[in-house]
C-alpha cells in the first residue's frame, strides 16, 4: 500500500496537486483522488515499472482496493 | 601537397597526390561497396564514376540478412564481386580526375538505400549529375575545408563529398565522433564548412571555444530551433546559416535562410503544398520506381506566405504521436523541453499505453543535476497543453541516433 500510496503521490505533485495523506481500499481514482486520463495512464506506466503488471490491461481499474488486487498475484 | 582526407579513428592523412595515385593503381570497382573505412567509399565512388561503371553503397553496419533481404539472395552472392575497369587510368592531377568524372559518367549509376522510416528501406538510384546538381563549383571556394558530419553512405553524405571533391577541398572527417574530438579535428584542420543535421549540432553544443574559421553552416532534414541557433552563433560566430531541404529521394530541391523556405523559380511547378504536406513530381524522384504523378513527402509544411509562397517544415507526417486522440508533434514538445535553461538537449520517445493507446516520454539531458522533474513540468504547463507535456522522463547522459544522424523515437 505504501508503494501504491507513493507512486500516486508522485503523479500528484507531477500536477501540482497536493499529495493525500488518507488512503484505503476504497479510494476511487477518479472521484477521490481527482485523477484524470492523463494521470491515469501515468499512473500504470509508473506502477508497470515498479511491478511489471498493467493493470489496465483487462479493463478499467476503479480504486485503489482493485490496484491491489490486480498486482496481489505478486 | 594540399590534403585530400583526414580521419582521426584510423589516424590517417592523405593528400591529393596519394588518393590520384590510389586510383592510378586500382584495377577494379566493387559493384557493392560495403565498407567501414570512409577513404575507401569516397574512393569508390570516385573509381565508379571515372570508369563508367554503377556501384551500390551499402552501409558497413548492415547485417547478412539485411543485405540479402535488400539485394536479393542471387545478388548476395555476388556481394564481393569487383568489376574490372577497362581504360587505363593515368591522371596526373586533380583536374583530369574532374575532367573524366564529367565525362565518363554519363552511364553510371550510384545506388543507395534510404533510411526509410518505416519498413525496408528502398532502393534509389542516382547519376552524378544528379548528385551534383547543386553542387557549387568556383575557384572562390578552392581553399574551402569541409568538416564532415554525415555518413558516408547517405546521401547528404554523397552530396557533401561531391561537392568538396569537385571544389579540391580538403575533407576533415568529424562523423561519429565524440564532442571533444569534433572540436580540436575543427580547431586544428582550420574547417571553413560544415553540413549536418540539426542533432549533430545539438549534441555537439555547446563547444569549449568558439570555432571562428567556420564561415559556413549548412543543416536541414529536421527542424531547427531557435535556442540551437543561438548556440551555433556563439559557437560558430563568423558562420553563415543555411538550412536545406533534401530527401534521398530527390536530392537537393530547395534551399532558405534561417527556417523559412522558398520554392526555387526553376521548380515552380515541380513541387507543391497539398493539405500541408509537400509534393514532389516524380520527374525529380531520379530512377525511384513511383507510381503517382505526385511523390508524397511525409513532411507537414505550414505556410507562412502565399506569394511568393514561403513555408516553414513543421514534422514528419508519420511522426505524429496520438494520444488518447490528440495528435502531439514531438518536434514541438523537443522544442519546449529544450528551452528550459537546465536542459542541453531532449528527445521524446513513445511509449504503447493501454489508457491513452500512447505515451509520452522523453529522454533529458541536463546540465544540471538537481533538475527534477516536477519542474520540468511545471516549466512546460506555461508552453505546451497537457496531454502534449511528456509523462515519464528519463535522465542521461547523452541522446542516441540513428545511422542518418536522426534521433530514433522508438
């Protein structure tokens, strides 16, 4: 969670968007966290790097808690 | 004993009166010429045309396969084959060479392959008077000493040699070689021109000195920005500037000042502008096989006047990356990125994406290490609209280029 919570913050301060403090499962990337296509491409080109796994591959991904499903394989 | 050809990896100075006995001594021109040493492809080309004979230049990095792919497996093996020359040659300087290059040429052919940026590339060829169509020859530019900064077996490469050679220049090689080394071979051969692409410049900027004997500066091929211009002027203070456009396929067919071009009076009607992009008539293609009256160029123009027409080269059609269905120039966001004060040279590189369908990246090279990223960011928000803002930056020490000189994106 923690990489997950760094790596989102990273493309956050990319933006010039203040970074979150407060994350769970349930935090949704769009609606929560402010997220757009743009940070979300960023943000699987990042986590691909860190963990070798697209997790946009198979679909949209929605929170934070289907991230973590998505790389738990691992 | 004026000197014909220097090159500094195989530590080698030849002078005119060693290359005219060189070619007095040769009994046989390759029919390819596959070789490393660029004395020998300029030597080549030289016997070829003297002797009436056509020669293929392949370059020496390309593999069996690639050249059995290109030629044909029949014509692999004839790869090593020497075509022997049948009149005595006996010059005893360099204007009879010149003499007979007019003269016996007439039915010789010199192939190439172009770069091709997608796919094999194609096989072009060309006459020596096509290569030499716009080569400037008097006795004002005979003391000219050429840096050369092209390969040898492109055609820019080709057409800068020609050019020194039928002036009897000397040739200082300077391609493929580090910054440091380009710079004392210009400093201490006294170099008067250099043609080369706009990377070559940029990855040679900025130099230690300014080289104050080069007058002349030709590029082309790419876009050419502004901050390099700055650059080239500090480093090149008493250079001229020329930019060129040439294709493999044409050769020469238009020349500006600064970025802003024009269409030759001769070429009214040989060449157009159709939904921006540029046409050639196929009567300039040389023996290129083409179907269409209109050979398309691939490179998007925008036009700045409408008569005279005069035009600026904006990208490469094929160059143009979508994203996400935004269609970004990489030109344009190499241009910004360079801009920033801290940041030497840039290239964008694209990455498949399964949000956006592409990505942007770019690779930095900065002058100073505690450059981050977010500000290179936030620099860009204020030039280029976000999805043209690159997503991943990688840091290096230095940018990668193809064998044309040309950046690769891929």
């Amino acid at each position: 969670m923690e990489k997950i919570k760094e790596i989102i913050n990273t493309v956050l301060a990319n933006r010039g968007k203040a970074p979150i403090t407060d994350i769970n499962n349930d935090s949704h990337l769009r609606n929560d966290i402010g997220f757009d296509s743009l940070d979300l491409a960023e943000l699987t080109v990042r986590l691909e790097a860190e963990f070798d796994i697209d997790i946009f591959e198979d679909g949209i991904v929605n929170t934070v808690g289907e991230i973590q499903t998505k790389l738990a394989p691992l | 004993m004026k000197l014909f050809y220097r090159d500094r990896a195989t530590k080698r100075s030849i002078n005119w009166e060693q290359f005219i006995e060189d070619i007095n001594n040769t009994q046989s021109v390759p029919k390819y010429c596959y070789a490393q040493d660029y004395y020998t492809i300029f030597k080549n080309i030289i016997l070829a045309f003297v002797s009436g004979n056509s020669i293929t230049i392949l370059d020496s990095d390309f593999s069996d396969d690639e050249i059995k792919q290109l030629v044909g497996e029949e014509e692999f093996a004839q790869l090593q084959s020497e075509i022997p020359i049948n009149r005595n040659l006996d010059f005893t300087n360099a204007e009879e060479v010149i003499a007979s290059l007019n003269k016996n040429s007439r039915n010789s052919k010199l192939y190439l392959f172009t770069s091709g940026t997608t796919g094999l590339p194609k096989k072009v060829s060309h006459s020596f008077t096509s290569l030499t169509r716009f080569a400037k020859i008097s006795i004002d530019r005979r003391n000219d000493v050429w840096g050369f900064a092209y390969n040898p077996t492109h055609i820019a490469g080709i057409q800068v040699f020609l050019q020194a050679f039928l002036n009897q220049n000397s040739i200082i090689r300077l391609f493929g070689f580090d910054n440091t080394s380009i710079e004392t071979e210009i400093l201490d051969f006294q170099v008067t021109n250099i043609s080369a692409t706009p990377t070559f410049f940029r990855l040679i900027l900025p130099l230690t000195k300014s080289c104050t004997s080069v007058t002349n500066i030709t590029t082309g091929g790419e876009k050419f920005d502004n901050k390099i211009i700055q650059q080239l002027k500090k480093a090149f203070p008493n250079g001229r500037f020329r930019n060129v456009y040439a294709s493999t396929e044409a050769g020469t067919v238009l020349a500006a000042e600064g970025d802003l071009f024009s269409i030759k009076p001769e070429f009214e009607n040989l060449v157009k502008i159709a939904d921006n992009e540029l046409l050639l008539h196929k009567s300039l293609m040389g023996g290129f096989e083409n179907e269409d009256e209109w050979y398309r160029t691939n490179d998007i123009v925008t036009i700045v006047n409408k008569n005279p027409i005069e035009f600026k080269f904006v990208a490469r059609k094929n160059e143009m990356i979508n994203v996400g269905g935004y269609k970004v120039n990489p030109h344009e966001v190499e241009e910004s990125v360079r801009m920033h004060p801290d940041i030497i040279n840039a290239r964008v590189f694209v990455k498949r994406n399964s949000i956006l369908g592409n990505i942007i990246g770019c690779e930095i090279v900065a002058s100073n290490e505690e450059l981050t990223e977010v500000a290179i960011r936030s620099y860009l928000q204020s030039l280029l609209q976000e999805f043209k803002i690159p997503r991943i930056f990688k840091f290096v020490s230095k940018i990668e280029v193809n064998r044309t000189g040309k950046v690769n994106r891929k």
